[in-house]
C-alpha cells in the first residue's frame, strides 16, 4: 500500500465519523494508522501496532477524538484484508483484539476536543515531520533544532507567544520540502554539483506548495517558500531582498545557517559555534538581516 492509498482509506475512515470530528488531523492519525498496518502485514510482524495505538492515544487525548478515528480506520482495514491472504487476516485479527482493548481504556485528559484549535495544528506538523524523518533523519533531526533556535530568537527580539508559536513551528517545516529531494542529493558525502543544487534549492518551491495544501497551516507559506532569500536579493526562489522577504522567513533563514554550520553533515564536519557564529556576522546585510544576525550572537553567546 503506498501513501495516496492510506490517505484514500483514511479519508473514508474520517468519513464514517460525525461532522465536527472529520477534520485534517483526524485524517493524518488515520492515514499513519493504516500505514502501521500496511508495514506489519508486509512484515508479518504486528507486535508494535498496539504500541504505536497506546501512544497516540495517550498523545492526541483531549487534542482531538483519537480512539474514535482508529476504530474507524481499524475497521476499514480489516475488510480490506478480508479479501487478502487468510494468513495475513488470521494474524491481523489477534492484533485487532488487543487494539480493541487499548481503544477501550481511559484515557487521562480525555473528553470533548476543541477541534481546529492550536493543538491540532501541532498534530498536522507532527504527521509532516514523521515524513521528514522516513526521507531524511539529518534532516527532521535539523528541522527540529532549527525550531528552537527560532523559539530562542523570537523571545531576544521580544515577540509575543504567538509569535514565537508561529516561528517555531516555521522553523520546524521549513525543509519540507526536501521529501521530494532525491534521496542521493541530501546524503551526497560530498559537495553538490550545479545540476544537483538546482535540484536541492527547488526545496523551497516544494514545501510552499505541500504546507499551502493543508489550510491549517498556510500561513507558514511565508516562511517555508522564503526561508533561502538574501537581504542583497540573490537568494531563491523569488530573488526577494530587504524588508520585502518576510520577517519570519529572515528569521528562519539565520536560525537554519547556523544549525547547518554547527550540524554534522555528510561532506564535512560540524564548525565550532564560534565559528558560526563568525560566518553568520560576515554575513551581515548581504545574505542575513543584520539585526537578526545580532540577536544570535547575543543568543549562542548568552548575553540575552
């Protein structure tokens, strides 16, 4: 079963379930359940699905009805595999008894959820990051650094909460768009060719397009399509510069310079964060926003 068809029985899954609670994250759990099964039943190995089932539970309780989504979605596979191989049914079956028994416990915080609130958008970004990490963990394990640094940022320059909320999980999806990379680009053990970095720059195009998809998220548009510009205009994809690349995307755009110098890579090894930071302040008003250069330094160096 590839992606398009989990999502295909997932959007039935959600289907089946009354209106208020047929929304996107329901439709992600569903989609990444049945991914579970799919991968069991071409292991012949279901001993982790309970596992995984016990933790979103426990995760999305209160956030969304999640127990109610994977029964819809446990049954929908099961007649799938009512017309498979009977081995496959027969084993599937002792695992759909002990879902049954998960799905039938309480859960701590359970109760009515507040459906398209902030933590289901935090459960779409979840679902985006676990496809990061199935193309690229140096990548996810970047994506997730790269937030925080953004979180620290935001609070030196003296943002609001929802502000620093938007830039985090900006900072989080910015590289998005690298699931649609070659998978011989991002671990190339050396430096890319113009051919490739073509290729890898188209990133940021990909990733706009795969967030402004997903109407609880669009407004990281910004962020993940202009994460690349330079303040002198020489950046992609739009060739922005000054204030006109949005402000969230400035920010992002020193907060990931300065992971990926400080991060292992496959062509080299990390820099020291003196270092990075040296680069970042060369950098000053040609590739980066001064001021969000000196927020980093005043960041990595503590003084703020």
């Amino acid at each position: 079963m590839n992606a398009a068809q989990a999502w295909t029985m997932a959007n039935a899954a959600v289907d089946r379930l009354g209106s208020a609670d047929r929304t996107v994250a329901a439709k992600i759990v569903a989609a990444r359940f049945v991914e579970r099964c799919a991968a069991s039943a071409a292991a012949g190995d279901w001993s982790n699905l309970a596992e995984w089932v016990d933790a979103a539970c426990d995760r999305y309780a209160g956030i969304m009805p999640a127990t109610d989504v994977i029964a819809a979605a446990l049954e929908g596979v099961a007649r799938a595999l009512d017309d498979g191989d009977s081995r496959t049914a027969r084993a599937f079956g002792t695992a759909r008894a002990d879902v049954h028994a998960l799905l039938a416990r309480p859960r701590a915080g359970a109760g009515p959820a507040p459906h398209e609130a902030v933590d289901e958008v935090d459960v779409v970004l979840d679902g985006l990051l676990t496809r990061l990490d199935q193309t690229d963990v140096l990548t996810a394990e970047h994506s997730r650094a790269v937030a925080s640094w953004c979180a620290r940022l935001g609070k030196r320059m003296h943002a609001s909460k929802t502000e620093i909320v938007h830039l985090t999980r900006a900072g989080l999806v910015h590289d998005i768009g690298k699931v649609t990379t070659p998978a011989a680009i991002l671990s190339a053990p050396r430096r890319l060719d113009d051919e490739e970095m073509t290729l890898m720059r188209d990133h940021a195009r990909a990733g706009a397009e795969i967030v402004e998809r997903v109407p609880l998220i669009a407004n990281l548009v910004p962020a993940v399509r202009n994460h690349h510009e330079r303040f002198d205009g020489s950046g992609y994809p739009d060739r922005l510069k000054w204030d006109s690349i949005p402000q969230v995307a400035r920010i992002v755009a020193v907060a990931d310079a300065f992971n990926a110098m400080i991060g292992r890579r496959p062509y080299r090894p990390p820099l020291a964060p003196s270092e990075a930071l040296e680069r970042l302040v060369a950098g000053r008003g040609d590739q980066f926003d001064p001021d969000i250069v000196d927020a980093m330094v005043d960041v990595v160096t503590k003084r703020a």
